[in-house]
C-alpha cells in the first residue's frame, strides 16, 4: 500500500479540471486503495471516479517536465 495521505478537497488535475476528493476506498477483492473524486464541472458521463491512489499520486511528463496528474489547490 502506498503510505503518501490523500488530502480531503479540491484538486486540479493536468489538464486544468477540477475535482474534489472526498475519500479513499479499498478495492474489495485486492484492497488496493482507491481515490474517490467528484467531477466539479458538468460531465455527462458521471458525477463520482475512482482511480488507483498510486495513479492519482504520480508525476507524469508533459512536454519534457514532471508534474503531478493532480496538485492541491485547497478545500
């Protein structure tokens, strides 16, 4: 399991939406942990996401740079 906490509150992801975290799931066949995320924009394909906390956690490259999927902008 990955130890980093998940602060509870708004997130921009990469690509400049933003996101609430408002919580941390266990998978229940794996217990792998699971960022749930609500969409804080209109989005016809769903409110509510989960993805894998080490997805939500790690840096990706961007035009040669490292940066994080999903930064904390607050609560």
């Amino acid at each position: 399991m990955n130890k980093s906490k998940i602060r509870l509150g708004r997130y921009r992801n990469y690509k400049g939406k933003e996101y609430k975290v408002v919580g941390v799931a266990l998978h229940s066949e794996t217990l792998e942990e699971l960022v749930v995320y609500q969409a804080l924009y209109p989005n016809k394909k769903s409110k509510l996401w989960v993805r894998p906390k080490t997805m939500f956690l790690e840096k990706i490259n961007l035009a040669g740079k490292k940066i994080p999927r999903f930064k904390y902008i607050g609560k």
